[in-house]
C-alpha cells in the first residue's frame, strides 16, 4: 500500500510539473488553450485520487476529474483538427463528425447495458471508444504537422486507452492487469511531461527549418536574377558593341549613339539590379534607426536625379503636395524607395511621352495619421493576377516585367520597417493597361 501511495505522489507531483509547464508555454503561445485545461484537470484530479488512501469517496471524486480531463484532451483534438484539416468545410460537415462520435458513444453504451455490464465498466469503455476514435484523428493531424509535440499527443491518448483497458480487465478479477494499468498510466504521465517539455525543440527545429527556406529561397532568387536578368542585359550589351566593331557604312553618328546609349541603359540597370540585391541583403541583417525626416525635400533630390538620368526622355513628372514639408518616422531608405518606384515607372512604359504624378495627402486609419503617397503613370500596367504578388521577393514574371519585382520587394522591406504599406491600384479604374497607381501608407509625425 505504502508503495502506491508513494506511486501516486509522484504522479501528483509530475502532474502539476506538467501543468506548469503547458501554462507557461502557453504564454508563449506554443499550445492551444484546451490542452492547457486537459494538463490543469490532469493535476488536480491527481491531487484528489491521491487522497483515496485517505477516505475512499476521493476515488470518485478523482474519476470524474479523470474523465473530465479526457474529455478535454479529446475537444481539444478535435477542434485543432477543425481548424487544421477541415477549416474549410462546411459547418454541416464539423457537426456531423461531432455526432458521429457522440452517436457511437451512445450505442455503445447501450449496447453494453443490454449485456448488463457494470456501471463503472460502461463509463470507462465508453471512454475507451472515445479515445479509440481520437487516436485516428491524432493520426490525421500528425500527418500534416510532423511534429514532435503531435507524435507525443498521439501516445498520450494510446497510453490514456492503454491505462483504462487494463484497467476494466483487472475489474474482471485478471491478473497483472491493475500492474499494467499503473505501467500505462506512469506511461502517460511521463509522455505528457514530454509534451510540455517538447515546445521549445518543437519552436526551435521550426525556427531553423524557417530559416533554412528562407536561405534556399534566397539562393533561388539570386541565381534566377543572375541568370536571366544579367544575362539579357549582358546579351544586350554585346549585340550593340558587335554592331559597333563591325565596319558598316550605313551607320551613321546618330546611329552610333544610340547603340553608346543602349549600352549605358543596360549597364545602368545591372548596376542598379546588383545594388538591389546587395541592399536587400544588408535589410535582412540589419536592425534600423529611424528619425523625424523631412519627406519632399527627399522626393525632389530623387527626382531631379531621375530627370538628370532621362533627360534623353520626354518625361512629365508632376508632384502635388499639402504642405512644403511633411515629416515621417523614417531614414534615409525614404530615397530607395522613391528611386525604385519612379525608376519603374520610366522603365516600363512604351510610351513616347511619360506621364507621372506624385501625390502626397494626409489620411486616417484607427486614430492613427498617415501619409498617404500615390505614384501614377501611364505605364504598360499590372493585371489583377500580380498586383498582390510583385512585392514578394521569389515573384515569377515575364520577360516585359522583369526587374520590377526585385524593386518592388525592396520598397515593400524597407516600408515594413518603417510601419508603412504599399499596394498597387488600375490608374484607371478597371482597365490595368492604362498604367498604374502605387499607393504608400506611412505613419506621420506632426511638427
């Protein structure tokens, strides 16, 4: 007797180990709410079972608490695999799994009342069946989740079946079976201390395998830039340099010129291609300061070396401001971000004659004041299809559009760290191939 008491005390004890354990990882958001509740139960229930060597009645009273706890453990499956697995099936589908369930409780319950079992035998396998079907949907979720945390879920609820079928054996008077039943139950005990203990491997073998996607990610996009974009500016660059050393009478000056000039673009835009990427780079490692920085007298700095570049080029640029100086939280990245949008807006646009107007407005959103910054042109546009996805780095596109997402992807870095957004709307409403409007948000600061 003194043995299992002392059995029971440590159980007890790692109970409430583990149910520390699942609320502190909670705070950390590691763990859904019902399996902190399950780990909770757990422990009181083991408290109160502890004091049946004391007065019997406790047994019950550490059987309902049991239960309780494997029903909670059992929800809290269920509901992760509503929202994991069929988080987009109808509401009818959610209820009939849950009724399935419960319907097949039922009948087993009454099955086991026409063969006149015992009470204490129908309500732990009724509990068997419940857990029995809980396995097969901890099968499903760690099919998709592949996770430690999930593996050990799944031989809770084994051992938690384990435990209770040993258990209605020994009720039968069959040897050994109260043994294996404590065997099973230390079992689970230990697997859900595991559980809990199991977050922090769990969130840092995620953590790492983030990072190396993120790295192979990386690699891709860089080799995919180096092999199609420098390498059609290479390409470029030489046809023109061939045309040049080749003697041809019919090439005049003029002619000469542009082909210099064709050159000159092309190795423009490998240099501003390469400074792209090595910026996008340096984002990622760095950790920035921002200040109160004056915006339009930024703008204009950029906009004059724009015009100072095409100046070959028949380019309006218009700009419209509330006020001749505005101040944002931010740095000198303002002018990464100008550069590349305006760069983007000359670069892909046919037209002879370049329009583009910059509009700077005051906007609110939830008590909160913004800039509000539109950069339109009459550019070739942006279908409906890539004006979510031309801000993501890995951005597949065309040989007309490529380039742009680099650009894209680098404004969109920098505005993130400046708490700003940017998105990209039709200049005319249904119709992309009248070019675009690129609207920046960006927290203000009154001076």
């Amino acid at each position: 007797m003194l043995e299992e008491i002392y059995l029971d005390l440590i159980l007890a004890v790692i109970s409430l180990i583990t149910a520390s354990l699942f609320v502190f990882m909670y705070n950390k958001r590691a763990y859904p709410k019902l399996w902190i509740v399950t780990a909770i139960t757990l422990a009181i229930g083991s408290f109160v079972f502890l004091f049946r060597h004391i007065d019997q009645d406790y047994r019950i009273f550490g059987n309902i608490f049991y239960l309780l706890t494997t029903l909670f453990l059992g929800f809290s499956i269920i509901f992760e695999y509503f929202q994991k697995i069929i988080s987009n099936e109808k509401i009818k589908s959610k209820l009939y799994l849950i009724l399935s369930i419960l319907i097949s409780n039922f009948l087993i319950i009454i099955i086991l009342g026409i063969f006149q079992v015992s009470l204490i035998n129908v309500i732990q396998i009724s509990v068997m069946f419940f857990l029995f079907l809980i396995a097969f949907i901890m099968i499903r979720l760690y099919n998709k989740e592949k996770s430690i945390t999930h593996i050990l879920m799944l031989f809770t609820v084994i051992f938690s079946f384990l435990t209770l079928f040993f258990s209605v054996l020994h009720n039968y008077n069959l040897e050994l079976c109260w043994e294996f039943a404590y065997i099973m139950k230390v079992m689970l005990y230990a697997t859900l201390l595991l559980t809990a203990t199991s977050a922090p491997i769990e969130n840092r073998r995620k953590e790492i395998e983030k990072r190396f996607w993120e790295s192979f990610s990386r690699a891709e996009f860089y080799k995919d830039v180096f092999i199609h974009d420098i390498n059609n500016m290479l390409q470029i660059i030489l046809s023109a340099i061939q045309i040049l050393l080749i003697k041809n009478p019919n090439l005049n000056k003029e002619r000469e010129q542009d082909y210099l000039k064709m050159i000159k673009n092309q190795v423009y835009r490998g240099s501003k291609l390469i400074e792209n990427l090595r910026m996008l780079s340096y984002l990622e490692k760095k950790e920035f300061f921002l200040k109160n920085l004056e915006i339009v007298s930024k703008l204009k700095y950029v906009l004059n070396q724009i015009r100072d570049y095409y100046k070959d080029k028949n380019i309006d640029i218009q700009i419209e401001t509330y006020a001749k100086s505005i101040y944002i939280h931010a740095n000198e990245l303002i002018k990464e971000v100008f550069h590349n949008l305006l760069t983007n807006a000359i670069e892909h646009n046919d037209n002879k004659e370049i329009f583009i107007s910059v509009r700077i407005k005051r906007a609110q959103q939830i008590n909160q004041n913004f800039l509000r910054i539109e950069i339109e042109d009459n550019g070739k546009g942006i279908e409906d299809s890539r004006k979510k996805s031309i801000f993501s780095r890995a951005f597949k596109i065309d040989n007309d559009l490529r380039g742009l997402g680099l650009g894209l992807s680098l404004v969109n870095k920098i505005l993130n760290i400046f708490n700003g957004k940017i998105w990209v709307e039709d200049r005319v409403e249904g119709d992309y191939s009248q070019g675009s409007k690129f609207i920046m948000l960006i927290p203000q600061i009154e001076k």
